[in-house]
C-alpha cells in the first residue's frame, strides 16, 4: 500500500503535470497561433526617462521620424551612369508599392513646395536681409531692384519681377536651401562629392521597421534593387541607411548567439551527464528541467510583459548553465546516498539546502530588476522564473523518476572525486596568511588599475559597413544627428518660435566659426508673429513709402503713380502672418515636421536640430542653452551613459548589500560556517575585477551585473559543499564535490559562450561570468571544515553504490 509520503510525492507530482501541460498548450498557441514574433528594438533596452515625458517625447519624435526611412544613395562618377543605375535601383522596389513609398523630384512639387510661401513672401527673408534693411537707405534697394529688373544675371527669379521686385523673398527661399546640400537635377535628387555624382532615393517604409517579419521581405527586396543597379551600371556605388538595416543586423546576430549559446550550453550538459552517469536517463531529466524552465519563463513573461525582447532570449539561453544546478545537486546525491534511503527521505534531508540555492539565485537576478533598463527588468523576471519552474519540476519529479539503483558513476566520477584530496585547505597557518598577503597586493593593484567605460553605444556592434555607410551619408546630406539637439518648449507656439530665434542668434555665432555648419528648425520656416510683424513694418517703411525705393524704382522705369500703387498693394496683400498649422498642412512642411511636438503635457515644445556638429564642439554649443528661459540641450548619449555611470556605482552598494543579505539567510542553517559558504564568491568576485584591471579592462555596468548574479551561483557551491558536511554520515562522500564540478562546468559552458557575443555589454557579462565561476569553483574546497577534508584525503574513492 502507497504511504503516506509516497502519496504526497504523486499529487506533487500530478498537479505539477498539470501546470507543466497547460504551459506547454500557451506556448503552443503563442508560436502557432499567435505568432509572436520577438522585439528587436534596440531602444527598447534603454531607460524610460520617466522624470520629463516631454524629454523623453522628443527623443522618440525624433528616433521615430527616421525610424521609418531608408535613405539610398546611388552613385557613379557620370551622372547619366548614376541616373541608369537609380532608375533600375527603383523599378525593381516600384513592384512591391507595399512595402516602399518614395518621394517625387518633379516639377510639380517644386511648384507646391513654392505655393505655400508665395501667398506670404513679403515677411519671409533671411536675418541677415532684415539687417541690411534695416541699414541701407533708400539708394541702396532703388539699385538692388534695378539690376533684378534689367541685369541679365540679377539672380534667381521666383516669378515675375514685380512679385519680388527687392530679392528679399528669393533670397529668404536661398537660405532655405542651404539646409541641405541636395538638388533637384533632371527630375531625380541630386548630391554628389569629389569623387561621384549620387541620386538620393528616399523612401519610407510602409511596414513596421523593427518587425522580424518585414525585414525578412524588404531586405531581399533591397538586395534585389541593388544587383538591379550594378547591372545596369556596373561601376555605380550604393550607400544605404536606416534603422530596419541595423535591426536585421542585430537581429540576425542575435539570434545566432542565441542558437549558439543555447546550442552549445545543451551539448555541453550532454556530454558531461554522459560521463558522469553513463546513461541517457539523467540527460533526459536534466533537459527536461531546463525545458520547463524556459516554457515557464516566456509564457509568464509574455501575460507580464506583452512581448519578448530578442536580447531577453540571448540571455535566457545562458539559464541552461543556472536552472541545471538543482537537478544535478539531487542526481549526484541519489547516486551515492544509501539504496535505502527512499526518495521522499532523500528530498527531505535535500531540500532545504535547495531551497537555499534557489534563494540565492534568484537575489542575483533579481539585482538586474533593480535598474532602470526594460530589457534588463524583463531578462531577470525570464531568469528568476525559469530557475523557479527548473526547480519545482526537480523537486516534484525527480524522485519518482529516478530509483535508488537507477544510477552509477563512471571513472571520470572517481577520478573528479579522488582530486578533492589533493586541494589545500584553508587554516590558520604562516602559508595561508603570506598567500593571503599576495592576493591582497595583487588584487589592490589589479582593480587600482579598472578604468570605466559607460557608453551607451556599447550596447550593440554593428558591422563595420554600416557604419560606414551610415558616416558617409551623414557627410554628404550634412544630415543632423537624432540624439543631440536643443529642446525648446513655451506656453504657446508663438513663445516656441521666439525662443528659437533667440537660440538661433546665439548659434550664428558658432556657425560664422566654422564649428556648426546649420541648424533646422521650425522657425526657419514659419518666423514668431512678433518677427513677421516687425519685417512687414519695415518693408512698409523702407521700401514702400511715397519717396521710397519703390517710387524711385517707377521713375527709373518710367512708371506711374498708379503702377506703385498696384504693385505695392500687391505686396502688402502678400504679407499675411503664416502660422505653424498652415506650414504643417502643406506637403512642403514633410520634411520638418519632426521638428514639431505642439501641444504636449499643457506645453508646446520643438525641437532645434543641429548640422555639422562633431564632438569637439558639444562642449561649445551645449551651454548656449543658458540663460535662456524654456531651451534645453539633449544629449541622449552622454545622458543614458551617465544613467549607466550611476547605476554601475549604485549596483556595486547594491552587490555588497546583497552579500549582506545573504549572509543572514544562512546564519540559521550554517551558523559559524556561514562564511565558508559566502566567502569563495566573495574572493572570485575581487580576483576577478584584479584580473579585468590588470588585463587593461574598462569596467561597465555589465561586469557588476555579472558580479551580482555570480553571487547568486557562486553560494549554491558553497551550500552544496557545506550542505555534504551537514548530512553526509559519511565524512568521505565528495558528492557535493562533483555536484559543484558539474554545476560549474556547465555554468562555464553556458557563460562562457555568452562572452564570445558580439554584442560588447553582453561579452563584458559572459566573460566576468566566466572568470568568476572558475574562481568559485576552483577556491570553494579550501573553505571546507578541517575535519571533513582530513578524513576525505584519507578516503580511497568516493561512496558510490
């Protein structure tokens, strides 16, 4: 008849297969039905600034306006070589009228860009224009409008003559073009360098640019367009940009390392069960362990989270080398615990030291939860899940499953076992105390020698052609960067365009010293109302009064009074204030209107955007923002670096804490040997941050992360040697010695791999892993009780049965 344990071990047992079941069904209709695909938004692992919405706004104005564009560039040293190769790059994208939506060069928009600002073009001239009327007298604009009217070179014309008799309006539209160095030529854009003529296509996609999905159809698209080209004109040159290219690229990388970590981690776990137990029976269990874990953690982080970021599954393929630990902690005592022992007895007598480990762990991921980074929050809850549902399907399975006779150890058991004996042991003795002293001198000078290195941009590595490309493009559109601008905000848009231009003055002032090349901002287009009033006020003044430069311009051409009159009422009619709406309604505003936010959070905000600027003038340009009410310098970049500076100090208080909270969750089971539990990790944790200094490594946020779950890892072989003193009768059994041998080695596997990332932040994570692991592993039988070691160095093998 069942007992009554026995009994309890089966409904255990049951109702775990029950939940396991319906993990698997929401995993089914998640890959099947719903589909997901994962998140590969880089942005998406950064902070939320949470302290300013209309900050944060902007920034995702401007990241969002060309998350959406791909810009193309085809070249070649001939134009009409240039032009053949651009016209095949668009009829092969032309067939997907889906997927792309390019812009027009013709005529046609030239005259609808024009129309808009025609109707207002007495109060549009440039700031240097209004300062010369200001200036010049009434000879002055009688000659400029003369030579306009009979010189056969006089300047570009926007119309007739009479339409713009000054230049004021062709001169305000020049300035305009400045803005970029792109030209209309031969009904396609223009732009070229020293060394070839390019055609720019730029397109806009019509499909989500981080969707896994789109980019597996418009990347090929892109690759066929571009074949298309070099076949018409084998000598064109391609220069592509945009944001879906690096999420493909990032996304593909990704999920490679993903295959290879996880891969690579599972075939190591193989291998060493092979050896160890000599039968596929552990194996299975063991990979079904982990198997739980991972359906647990994505389908709870999905009901959590919405959605799964690519990173998050990267870094849950290294919870292979974690959610193993308990499975391989009961196998290694079932294979030498005494055939008697009965299974509930064996769990019992297990698992507080379980628990325990557990424990540990998830304080260590959970230490991710406590940045302000979303990727990181959801890697942790995945982790700390996973290593939860590892654990429960060990404790509510395995001891049906696996018999007191169903186990036994191979050579590669007895040899590991044998070498326990030859390791020193830690004690009060001249030797420990000078390798004491040696380690504290090296470790001194190891970590005095640790830099810092809290850039944002470590967070992923594109390749070296896109980056390239992306350089080269920025150069000849003389394109502005989307995470460094000015954030201008007032309590009407009319507050906004003066505070622009205030702003503006200050930053003519590094443009005449070469270290900006321009600015774009709305009030380039659309001047404050104060500054169109003042402009319509002086043209009224200075150029049509009775005796002003327009009489004289009539007597020159022989006009009558009627003729100035005509004309100038004409002009007048011309000056109606333009406002912000108007601008954004027209199809010439589509370029800008990133540089709008309008209302937001009872606040209208905008956004001045900078040409030109390279690193050594941020330090001149980011404090003209001073003194200047409602103007805001954003630097994205050195902003989430310093995020990342301040959270890496923090974390390091937050790691030590978490020693200390540990330390008091084993004081009631281990007491006095609570330090030879914690210790070993204590010390791999400064011998690594030694070797990081000493081999000339920067220290980021990452490495403390690493430190924090090495924390969590590293006291499991602590338990798993002091939990062997506590239950083993038998002083000589070393199966707590091969359960951490194992342990580690799989640990090793897993973030091992994850330091072979491409990815810098996850290569600084895989590697302090690494080095830490080993050094737990190879320090934690030297904090042994002197009893236990003395009497294993006198055993011949381990206990097996």
């Amino acid at each position: 008849m069942m007992t009554k344990g026995r009994r309890n071990l089966s409904l255990g047992a049951l109702a775990w297969l029950v939940a396991v079941a319906l993990l698997v069904g929401h995993n089914g209709y998640l890959w099947v039905v719903k589909r997901i695909v994962p998140d590969t938004d880089i942005m998406a692992l950064l902070p939320v600034q949470e302290r300013d919405p209309i900050l944060q706004r902007s920034f995702a104005h401007m990241v969002d306006a060309a998350q959406q564009r791909v810009i193309v560039l085809v070249g070649a040293a001939e134009w009409e070589d240039a032009k053949r190769a651009a016209d095949a790059y668009s009829a092969v994208l032309a067939k997907r009228p889906d997927l792309f939506a390019a812009a027009s060069a013709g005529e046609g928009v030239q005259a609808e860009w024009l129309s808009l600002f025609q109707k207002h073009r007495l109060v549009l001239m440039s700031p240097a224009q209004q300062a010369q009327l200001e200036k010049e007298g009434t000879a002055f604009w009688t000659q400029q409008a003369l030579a306009k009217l009979y010189a056969p070179f006089g300047g570009p014309r926007l119309g007739a003559w009479q339409d713009d008799p000054f230049g004021l309006f062709s001169g305000w539209v020049q300035e305009r073009a400045q803005e970029t160095p792109v030209r209309p030529r031969d009904g396609h854009l223009f732009v070229a360098d020293n060394e070839s003529q390019y055609v720019l296509l730029p397109l806009t996609l019509k499909v989500p640019a981080l969707s896994m999905t789109a980019q597996g159809v418009v990347l090929p698209m892109l690759e066929e367009a571009g074949a298309a080209a070099r076949k018409a004109a084998p000598q064109a040159r391609l220069i592509q940009a945009g944001v879906i290219l690096h999420a493909a690229n990032a996304g593909a990388q990704a999920s490679g390392e993903m295959h290879t970590i996880g891969v690579g981690s599972i075939a190591g776990i193989i291998l060493l069960m092979w050896f160890t137990f000599r039968t596929l029976k552990p194996i299975a269990l063991i990979l079904l362990s982990i198997g739980v874990g991972v359906l647990g953690a994505l389908s709870v982080c999905w009901l959590l989270f919405g959605q799964i970021h690519l990173m998050t599954l990267v870094f849950g393929a290294s919870l292979v080398g974690v959610a193993q630990d308990y499975g391989i902690y009961y196998l290694c005592n079932r294979l030498s615990a005494d055939p008697a022992l009965d299974s509930r007895a064996l769990l019992k007598k297990l698992l507080p030291g379980l628990a325990l480990t557990l424990l540990a762990a998830v304080i260590g991921y959970m230490g991710l939860a406590l940045t302000p980074f979303p990727g990181l929050r959801q890697m942790a809850v995945f982790s700390a899940l996973g290593l939860f549902f590892a654990w429960l399907t060990v404790i509510c399975w395995f001891p049906l499953l696996i018999g007191p006779r169903s186990l036994k150890g191979g050579a590669l058991v007895r040899a590991y076992g044998a070498a326990l004996a030859r390791w020193p042991l830690l004690r009060a003795s001249p030797g420990t105390f000078i390798a004491a002293g040696v380690f504290g001198a090296v470790a001194v000078l190891g970590i005095s020698k640790l830099g810092a290195n809290d850039d944002i941009r470590l967070l992923q590595n594109p390749p070296k052609h896109l980056v390239d490309d992306q350089i080269k493009l920025g150069k000849l559109l003389d394109a502005p960067t989307p995470v460094q601008f000015f954030l201008v905000r007032g309590d009407s848009a009319e507050t906004v365009l003066q505070r622009e231009e205030a702003l503006k003055r200050r930053l003519d002032k590094l443009i005449a010293a070469g270290k900006l090349s321009g600015y774009q901002a709305m009030s380039n287009w659309v001047p404050s109302a104060r500054t169109q009033r003042e402009r319509r006020a002086l043209v009224d003044l200075k150029l049509l009064g009775v005796d002003g430069p327009l009489a004289a311009v009539a007597r020159q051409a022989e006009e009558d009074a009627a003729w100035v009159r005509t004309t100038a009422d004409a002009l007048r009619a011309a000056g109606t204030p333009l406002d912000v709406d108007a601008f954004l309604q027209a199809p010439a505003s589509e370029p800008w209107r990133h540089l709008w936010l309008g209302r937001e959070h009872g606040q209208y905000a905008s956004i001045v955007a900078l040409r030109g600027l390279s690193m050594a003038a941020v330090p001149a340009v980011r404090p003209l923002a001073d003194g200047l009410a409602g103007v805001q310098w954003v630097d994205k970049v050195a902003e989430i670096s310093s995020v990342l500076g301040r959270y890496r100090v923090n974390m390091g208080f937050v790691v030590l804490g978490a020693y200390c909270v540990v330390f008091v969750l084993l004081l009631p089971r281990y007491r006095g040997r609570a330090w030879r539990v914690i210790a070993p990790t204590a010390l791999a944790s400064v011998a690594t941050l030694a070797i990081l200094g000493l081999a000339g490594q920067n220290l980021q946020l990452f490495h403390v992360l690493a430190l924090m779950l090495l924390l969590g890892v590293g006291v499991d072989y602590g338990i798993f040697m002091q939990e062997g003193a506590t239950n083993c009768a038998n002083r000589r059994d070393t199966t707590p010695w091969l359960a951490v041998g194992l342990a580690a080695a799989n640990t090793i596997l897993s973030f091992g791999l994850l330091g072979l990332s491409h990815t810098p932040a996850l290569q600084a994570f895989g590697l302090t892993m690494l080095l830490g692991t080993l050094l737990v592993w190879l320090t934690v039988p030297c904090f042994g009780t002197s009893t236990t070691i003395k009497e294993k160095a006198n055993a011949e093998t381990i206990g097996i049965r």
